[in-house]
C-alpha cells in the first residue's frame, strides 16, 4: 500500500513524463529521425486533465508586470524650467487592501462568534435533556404507582 506522499510523487512523474512526450510531439520536425512516442493511454489521460490548465502556477487573475526600468544617461540635454527635485507624495487612498492584522482579527472575531453559538446550542441541548430527564422520571413514578407488584418482580429478578 502506498503512502499519500509517494502516490503524490508517482503521479507527478507521471505528469512530468507525459508532458515530456507532448512537447516532443510539439517540436517542429526537420525530417530526420524516427517519430517521437506518443503518450500512452494513462499519460493521455493526465495529459486531457490537464488540458487548459496553466503550466506554471502563480496567482490567479495577476497581472506579470516588468521590473522597475533604469536609465542609466538622461534621454534629453536640456531641463525644464518650471521643473522641480521634490516628489509629491499623495495621501494614502482608504480603499487599500486590508492589511493582514485586520484580516486575522476579523477572523478571530468571527471564529469567537461561532465557538459562542456552539456552546449556546449545547447550553439548549442540555437544558432539553433536564426536561427528558424530569419527564421519564415522572412517568416512571407513574407506573411504579399504577403497579407496584411488577415493578417488585423486577426488582426481585422474576421475570414478569
């Protein structure tokens, strides 16, 4: 029997294998040579699962944007007059992401209020119990006085 990690492991040589294979048959052929091999049943089964998935994974939706760009030499000899060394800085806008603390105290909060209505539930299901409990202790009585005599036989382990 397998462990999870080495089934984890088996299908992703697998995968890497039958992705291998696909590439292969991708690469322009220049005439030469034998035919590449062709997936197998199981590979072409990875492989249609697969199908419109992206190859590398990152955050869903993001956006791949260039690295900050440098110049190293001013494109232009001449300055501006009206230019100025000082950068303006605006006020951090209020619709910024929540920070992470926010997010793990919202969190917390809401984790409280569950835990709160769970033990207000068991509180209720306790409560309901007392009240089963008083019930069949009632009706208990109730037949130990409509019938003494059964009840005695058993007690006394006579079978009624």
């Amino acid at each position: 029997m397998r462990t999870s990690t080495e089934a984890q492991k088996q299908y992703s040589n697998l995968k890497q294998r039958a992705k291998g294979k696909l590439s292969e048959l991708k690469r322009p052929k220049t005439g030469g040579g034998p035919k590449p091999p062709s997936p197998s049943p199981v590979e072409q089964c990875i492989l249609d699962n697969l199908e419109g998935r992206p190859s590398l994974e990152g955050i869903v939706g993001g956006i791949d944007t260039a690295g900050p760009y440098h110049e190293d030499q001013p494109s232009c000899s001449v300055q501006e007059k009206n230019s100025s060394n000082q950068v303006k800085v605006g006020k951090p806008s209020s619709t910024k992401r929540p920070r992470i603390q926010d997010l793990e105290m919202k969190n917390l909060q809401l984790e409280n209020e569950k835990l709160q209505e769970e033990v207000s539930k068991i509180k209720m299901e306790k409560d309901l119990l007392k009240v089963k409990k008083t019930y069949y202790d009632i009706k208990l009585q109730m037949l130990i006085n409509e019938h003494p005599e059964v009840v005695s036989q058993l007690l006394n382990g006579n079978e009624v």
